[in-house]
C-alpha cells in the first residue's frame, strides 16, 4: 500500500517537526488513520464490483 500525497506531507512534517509533542503525535495518528480509511474504501470498492 503506497501513501497518497496527503498522507506522505503529515508524515514528513510529523518526523521533521523537532518537537516530539502532542502536535506532532496528532500529525502520525491523522495520516495512519487516513491511511487506513483509505484502504477500507479500496477493499468496499473491490467487494461491490467482485458482487456485480
């Protein structure tokens, strides 16, 4: 699974930002969850043209 532009520019700036806080927590958390709800529409897509 590749990361879409989004996903890619919270992760750099999440690793780049040189406090390891809160903010940059959220930025990791924000871009696995993307990442994730990504996937599942991919998989729903996958599963409604497989039944069609």
């Amino acid at each position: 699974m590749s990361l879409d532009y989004s996903q890619k520019r919270l992760l750099s700036k999440a690793l780049h930002t040189k406090s390891r806080g809160t903010h940059a927590r959220r930025l990791r958390l924000y871009a696995v969850l993307t990442g994730f709800l990504s996937m599942l529409i991919s998989l729903a897509t996958l599963v409604i043209r497989i039944a069609k």
